[in-house]
C-alpha cells in the first residue's frame, strides 16, 4: 500500500516520474514473500489434463514459467515464441522436467501484424479448444521503429498484436471449456492515464520506457472491455511485480543493475499468472479485473489522474478495431 506522502509525490510529479520507481516496496521478491503466506495450496494442486493452454512469449521469463508450471500440471500447452531455436531449447527442458509431451511450438512475432491474424485463423482452423490464452509477451524499444505494416513496433506487439490475437482466438474460445484469458501487465501503467490519439508516439519524444507503460494501460483497458463484451470467458490482467528475466536486463541494465537482488524470480513473477490459469478461486472473481499476487487490486492509485471516462475507453477500442481490421487476411 503506498503512503499518503508518496501519493501527494506521485500527483505532484505525475508528468515525470518513471513507471518502474512508482511505488517499488509492493514488487519486489520480500512483498511476494509476505503475499504468499495467504497464499491458499490447494488452489494448484490441480490436474490441468485435457485442457488447452497457449502462452506467447513462453520461452523465457515469465512465460516459460508459466509454461514450466502448466506441464507439470498435465495441460497442454501451446508456446508461441518468436525464436525458433529459444523456443525448441525451452520446449526441450519444459518435456524433460515435466515429463509431458503436449507441449508445441509456434514460431510468430507478435510486431508483425497481418502475421499475428494469419496465426489466429489457421489456429481456429486446425484445433477443435484453447481454454486458456495467456498473453505474456511485451517489448520496450529504446528508440522508435516501425513494421512493415507502417505502425511503432512496440505498439504492434504490445497493443495490437494482443488485441488481434485474442479477438482472432474468442470464437475458439468461447466454444471451449471454462475459457479464460489473461494478459501479464505492469505497475508501470499506474502512472499512465490511457491515451486514445497518438497511438504510435508520432508525436513528442520518444521515451520507450514510458510508451511501454502505455501500452500497460491500455492492456488493462482491453480487458476491462472484453469482459464486458463477452461475458462467457473470463478476462483478467496481472502484474508480476518486479522480476529477474533477460528482456528487463536489457531493455533497464541501470534499473536491473540497482534492484536485481530484490527482483522475484520469474517463477515468483509469474505465480499470480498460473493461479489465474488455473485455479477454481480465480474463475470466481469478477472478469475483466487486475490483479497482483493472486488479490484483486484497484487499477488505479487513490487520488489518481489516470482515469479515463466510458467514452475514451470505448473510442480506444474502436480506434483497435478499425486499425486491425485494416491488416486483416480477406
């Protein structure tokens, strides 16, 4: 819980602060260690056998956690990664400490958008379930790129790439079994009220680090309306606190290099993941929420400016519908 001091800090400064210094005490390893000893065992100690899972970005960090801990379970288990050989080497180690062999590997980077609805639809067409779709994988980028569809590459694989995958995935979905999807966000979104114009971060500077912490929030927003769109899956979205994997090693070595003792590990990370995946408890909260070490938690900071109306929220999420129907295959 923050202080009142760090709030009035939070609101005084709310142009400049940094995503990953709001708040650092509830993310790091001790805060899940404290979380934990509430944490109900039972709640996966269950058998996932016959059902369907797929997680993006699974071959490292979160992700392969996740994963790790969805095979050992007996779920099968879909990797869509966008290196073939980090995936296979994943997948290999994932076969041989799980002893299952339901687990596949999907070669697609999220960024490339006409890509990401090709993948979608040959998906629906080839497998009768997925009950399951964890959307793991995110990217900052130090400096602006576009893809070869034109749109900021973080954008594409952080916001649209999410968006075109899970809306391509609810007709499977919702024919599936007790159908979930879950979305790995990040505090960082705190300090970020959802943008509805300047999407790609044409204008302005470029700050990687504060762009991807939009695209947390808009994540956030996407849930929140999937969930009220379609009412027979069940929409959630995490943060994983502050964890040890490459891709914030690379993308923050001076915040890495600061904090790494106090980072979670990314099975700590991704432990609220997993429990939303799997756990009968977590099919019992409302959809469309956010949570942080298996709580639910307000998506907002008290006081905070980062609200948006109905309105702006659902003028986001026609602006997504009608950029992804641009790149979508006839």
């Amino acid at each position: 819980i923050a202080s009142d001091q760090n709030i009035i800090l939070f609101l005084n400064t709310k142009h400049s602060i940094r995503p990953h210094t709001a708040f650092p005490h509830s993310k790091t390893k001790s805060a899940f260690l404290s979380a934990a000893k509430h944490f109900v065992e039972k709640d996966l100690e269950v058998s996932m056998a016959g059902r369907v899972f797929m997680i993006t970005g699974a071959n490292s960090g979160i992700g392969r956690a996740t994963a790790m801990a969805i095979a050992k379970r007996g779920g099968t288990v879909h990797m869509v990664c966008r290196n073939k050989d980090k995936a296979e080497e994943a997948r290999a180690d994932i076969v041989k400490e799980s002893g299952n062999k339901e687990i596949y590997v999907h070669i697609l980077d999220l960024s490339e958008t006409r890509k990401v609805w090709e993948f979608a639809e040959a998906f629906k067409r080839k497998y009768k379930a997925l009950n399951v779709l964890i959307n793991n994988a995110g990217c900052i980028m130090s400096e602006r790129d576009v893809n070869a569809e034109g749109l900021e590459k973080s954008f594409a694989s952080n916001v649209m790439g999410v968006y075109i995958l899970t809306r391509g995935l609810i007709p499977l979905l919702e024919k599936s079994a007790e159908p979930r999807v879950i979305t790995v966000s990040s505090g960082g979104m705190l300090v970020q009220k959802l943008r509805t114009g300047n999407l790609q971060t044409e204008i302005g500077r470029y700050d990687g680090t504060m762009v991807y912490a939009q695209h947390k929030r808009q994540q956030v927003v996407m849930t929140e309306q999937w969930a009220k769109t379609h009412s027979n899956v069940h929409f959630s979205v995490m943060h994983p606190g502050w964890v040890d994997t490459p891709a914030v090693a690379n993308a923050m070595p001076d915040f890495h290099q600061s904090m790494k003792d106090s980072m979670r590990t990314p099975e700590q990370g991704a432990d609220t993941a997993v429990w939303l995946a799997i756990s009968e408890a977590a099919a019992t909260k409302p959809s469309g929420s956010f949570f942080q070490d298996r709580r639910m938690v307000s998506a907002h900071l008290p006081l905070a400016w980062t609200h948006s109306s109905q309105l702006e929220q659902q003028k986001f999420m026609s602006v997504m519908e009608d950029l992804a129907k641009t790149f979508q295959p006839h």
